[in-house]
C-alpha cells in the first residue's frame, strides 16, 4: 500500500476544463482558414475550366485554318457554370500573320480569362 504524501497525482478537473476551453478556441480560430480554403479551391476549379475552354476554343479556331477563322462567340456550361466565350482575329502582319484572342468570361464581370494564339498564313 501506498502512503499518501499529501501530493494531489494527475489533474485537477478544473485544468482539464481550462485545457478544454483553450483548445476548442484555437479549433474555433482555423474555422474561418477551412472555408476560405474550399472557396478558393472552387474558384481554382473554375478558372482551371475556363482556361481548358479557351485552350479548345482556340484549339478549334486552329484547325479551321488562316483563311475561314472570324470574330465570334457562344456559351458553354461546364458542372454548372455557364462559360461566355468570344474571340477575336486580328490582322498582325498584311496576308501573312493573323492574332486569335479567346476570353472567357463567367460569374461576375471580374472573372475572365484571355488566351492568344497566332495563325501564319500557309504558303
């Protein structure tokens, strides 16, 4: 048998409730970094889509050759988000070289993207 020293062993049930406290304040504080971290990584999502959209936009505008690509635009929606997308040739160089500007805009009038590319005359 153990003789008692007049040492309390182990903790108080009132350090254990001010442990408890101080800890759920600290989880409370990251809180807020949890949902700025999923909005951002929705909003990366979105980008991600619409930069793909603009790759195979221009991709396509490519293949139609220098001679037939013209201004236009039309709207795709991808996992619910509806996608603007309008491009533009320009003329760079006279009958030799022409610049084809896809931008893709979606949501608020702050969300666009914008991809050129160059399409050289054939010889």
């Amino acid at each position: 048998m153990k003789a008692c020293t007049g040492q309390p062993e182990g903790f108080s049930m009132l350090e254990i409730l001010i442990a408890l406290v101080l800890f759920v304040i600290a989880l409370l504080g990251t809180a807020p970094l949890l949902t700025s971290s999923i909005l951002n990584d929705a909003n990366s999502r979105t980008a991600s889509a619409a930069a793909a959209s603009a790759e195979a936009m221009v991709e396509q505008l490519k293949s139609t050759g220098y001679t037939n690509v013209a201004n236009g635009s039309d709207s795709v929606t991808v996992d619910g988000v509806v996608y603007n997308r309008s491009w533009v040739v320009t003329d760079v160089t006279a009958n030799a070289l022409r610049e084809v500007t896809v931008t893709v805009a979606w949501g608020s009038a702050n969300n666009h993207i914008a991809i050129s590319a160059y399409l050289a005359r054939p010889s």
